[in-house]
C-alpha cells in the first residue's frame, strides 16, 4: 500500500511563512500526480497546487505569487509565503500512483496537517 505523511504545519501570523511536505512511500510503481488540497471549517476541500511531470505546476488563483509547490521523488512541498487569515484551514497531500496491488492508477489521502494563521 502507499502512504502520505504531512509535516510542517503550525501557528504563525499574518504575512509569515510556512514549508508542508508530504512524502510518499510504500508501493509505488510511479507517480502522476502530487497535489495539496486545503479544507477550512464549514467549506469544500478545494485545490491548493498540483504538479505534474513535465507540466507547469498549478495553482489556485488565490494562492498564486504565494504558494510554490515543487517535488523531489517521492515528496511534494508547498512553500507558503505571505500567508493571510483566509489561508487557515487543514492542508492535505494527494497523490495519484500506481502501487500496491492495484494495476489500475489509485488516488491517495494524507490525513492533513492544520495551518493556523492569526491577524
């Protein structure tokens, strides 16, 4: 089986920064997507950045100029600078792999890691 691990989040105020990364491991044949979806209270879980092999990262308009996402093997990271009040919320890894015992591609959920940020 795969399995995503999140670090990285925490407290900080208004305008600071943080580092997530979500390292994959496991079973893996390869990997097509990585991506970090955020969720705050009461909303939908929305797409943060997604980065793919030989695409431009993506990224959702409110984080853009902000946020980079980047990936080195089996890990993706997302670099939050400038961070407001309305970036609050839990931040979880996607991964889209071939892996286990699966011959079909199998989309995977970390179990987030929350990002406070205070005005």
């Amino acid at each position: 089986q795969v399995h995503l691990v999140e670090s990285g989040g925490g407290l900080v105020q208004a305008g600071g920064s943080l580092r997530l990364s979500c390292a994959a491991s496991g079973s893996i044949l390869s990997i097509n997507h990585m991506a970090w979806y955020c969720q705050a209270s009461g909303r939908q879980r929305e797409l943060v950045a997604e980065i793919r092999s030989a695409n431009a990262p993506k990224y959702a308009d409110s984080v853009k100029g902000r946020f980079t996402v980047s990936r080195v093997k089996n890990t993706v990271y997302l670099q939050m600078n400038s961070l407001k009040p309305e970036d609050t919320a839990m931040y979880y890894c996607n991964v889209g792999a071939y892996g286990g015992s699966s011959s079909l591609p199998m989309d995977y959920w970390g179990k987030g890691t929350p990002v406070t940020v205070s005005s």
